[in-house]
C-alpha cells in the first residue's frame, strides 16, 4: 500500500513539472530553473530551453517560491555486525549503511520482519583420509573440509555415490635401460619410471610403436694431426675425436676453411750459452732448442728470466727441480695441459721433451 502511494506521487509531481514545462515553452516565458554552480544547488530565472543547455531543472515560477534543495537520501534497513559479534537492524541511508560495512536492504525499507542472521553456509560430499591411511566421506562445509585437507564434492551434495578412493596414477611408455646395454620399454608411472632413470613417453602411452633407441650422439669437426705434423679434419662425435686425440671444436661444427689451423706457436724467453755470457731471446721452443737454448716457458721475458740459471723443466716454478715437478708435469700431462714444447698440443712428444729436459739440460742439474 505503501510503495503504491509513493508511486502515485511520483508520477503527480512529474506529470506537474511537463505541464508546467510544456506551458513555459508554449509561452516563451522563464521561469525557475535550478542549476548547479560551485558544488550547490542555485535558482536563476530561465527559459525551458535556456535551463535544459545549462542541464538545469526547471521547476516554473519564481525563484522565490522554488526550492532548489536535493531531496534527502531515502533511508532503508541496513544489518550490521554488533560489538558481541552477532548482527542488529538499523534504519540509515545506503551510505551510511556501506561505511558500517553492513548489508543495506533497500530503501524506505523498515527492519520489521529483517532476520539479519548470516545464511548458513552450504554443507556437502568431503573426501577425507583415515587413521588408518584409507579415505572416507563426511557431509561438512567447505571451510571445514579445507581444515582437514579434504577434497570437497561441491555444496548440497551427500555422501551416497561417493567413491572417496584416490584415483590411481595413470602408467605410461617408459625407455629404460637394459642390462645389456640398450634400451627395454616398459609401462609404469611416471614417478616409477623417474626412479629408474627412464624417459617416460607421457600417461596412457603404450610400447607398441614406441621407440627407445636413443638419438644419435652430435658430431663436430674433429682435428687430428698426421705423423707428417699437418692437421686433417673429419667430423665425428666428441667421443670418436677423444679416441682419434684430436681436438673437438665443438657440437655441429664444419671443416670449413681454416678449422684445423693451428694458431702460432706461442713464445718465450730463450736463453742461449755463449762463451763468456749468455743472451735472451724471445722466441718458440723450437726455435730455441734448433739455437740450443733453454726456453723459458709460454709468455716468459727476458726481463724475468735469470739465464745464468734457467730450468725450463721446473714445472711448477718454485726454483728447484725434484719429484715435484714430475708429479705435477703428470697431472697435467693427463689433463691435457701440459704443452711443454709449445706445439699448442699435449702428446707424448712433451712427454719426451720434459723427461729429456730433466736428464740433459745443465741448468736443471745443479
């Protein structure tokens, strides 16, 4: 009864404010017009037309019979939280309502007949582990099947139909090792077929028509030096180069122009014995020992060499020639790195060089 009141007196007043302006505009009279101007409500003395470009409101008549004031903001029932932590009804505006943080419902609506009391949450299905490692199903709530790190079925379902039984891990192709050395394939899981160092082919695979043959290792230009000292190249895995004691410039690296030349040979102080004295070059070792010299090692001057006292063969350079020097020549002698005649390789004929070096040189044999 109410609401239909309220809307019979809505529909008077508008029905009134056409009228009226309908009549102004047939007229060609002004009339009150209220505007906003600095944030309020203001009346001026306007033409229908003048008002509506100033998107006014125009009311008709004098400004001193209008009241251009904003109606109040309806009020309505708003439910809010209580300090004891349950809920009230209050009458207030929508705004009002939002700053409580509470639940407006409506406005012109009175708390008569409001149950503010929160709605229940929806019970459901719960999936949740035993004491004794099975599962069983209970009907609760979400957040108390969270609680116990069950798995919930959805709100309003129950536990009739439920098979709360963990779904089994699916199997899969999986390429393992075989004692022979080659490769079997075998279906398991994926965690399985980790732990046995396999590849899994993926869930549902199947063997037939899986291939376990692993893919053929890289190849790379490999440098392989003749017995005439010149280096060819060939392109083989890394593996291949190793066994050929070559060296391996890389995973799909070409023979192309220049991949086998060797860079310089690398220099050195050489100190060659004259009669009275003896002089310092810097030169390659072979130069060196064609000159009878001592060289002095890769990238040695002639300012930090003492002539009159060099070893070459003191490998690890603390001034004195023992066992020491052997043991560390033959770490990097296995290593690789122990180019001691400065031919940019390590091979047997630095091994021949160092032990010629230790029996022959002079100055190695103070």
């Amino acid at each position: 009864m109410k609401l239909r009141t309220f809307l019979t007196l809505c529909c008077t007043a508008v029905a009134s404010l056409l009228v009226s302006v309908h009549s102004a505009q047939a007229q060609g009279t002004v009339g009150a017009c209220c505007v906003r101007a600095n944030g309020a409500l203001t009346c001026e003395q306007l033409t229908p037309q003048a008002c509506i470009q100033r998107q006014g409101i125009f009311r008709g008549g004098p400004c001193s019979a209008t009241t251009c004031a904003p109606a109040p903001a309806p009020t309505g029932a708003c439910c809010v939280r209580t300090a004891a932590g349950g809920f009230e009804c209050v009458v207030v505006t929508a705004d009002a309502c939002r700053t409580r943080q509470g639940a407006f419902r409506g406005p012109n609506t009175s708390c008569e007949g409001v149950n503010c009391a929160p709605t229940p949450a929806p019970t459901g299905a719960c999936c949740v582990r035993t004491a004794a490692g099975g599962f069983e199903c209970i009907v609760v709530t979400a957040d108390v099947c969270r609680t116990r790190q069950g798995i919930f079925r959805g709100p309003n379902t129950n536990c009739e139909g439920v098979s709360c039984g963990p779904t089994p891990t699916p199997a899969g192709a999986c390429c393992v090792r075989s004692a022979a050395g080659g490769f079997d394939c075998v279906v398991v899981t994926a965690e399985v077929c980790r732990n046995r160092q396999g590849a899994f082919r993926g869930p549902n695979t199947v063997c037939e028509g899986t291939t376990c043959t692993p893919p053929p290792a890289p190849t790379g230009a490999c440098c392989v030096r003749g017995t005439d000292g010149a280096f060819t190249c060939e392109v083989v895995t890394q593996l291949q180069c190793a066994q050929r004691n070559g060296f391996y410039r890389g995973n799909g690296s070409a023979c192309g122009d220049g991949a086998c030349t060797p860079p310089p040979a690398p220099t050195g102080a050489c100190c060659v014995q004259g009669k009275d004295s003896a002089s310092c070059s810097i030169t390659t070792f072979e130069a060196c020992r064609t000159a009878g010299g001592n060289w002095g090692g890769r990238g040695s001057t002639c300012e930090t060499i003492n002539c009159n006292g060099v070893c070459s063969c003191d490998w690890n350079d603390d001034n004195r020639l023992n066992g020491e020097d052997l043991r560390t020549f033959l770490e990097d002698y296995r290593a690789g790195n122990a180019d001691f005649d400065g031919d940019n390789d390590t091979d047997e004929s630095d091994l021949r060089a160092f032990i010629n070096c230790v029996r022959l040189d002079r100055d190695c044999r103070r």
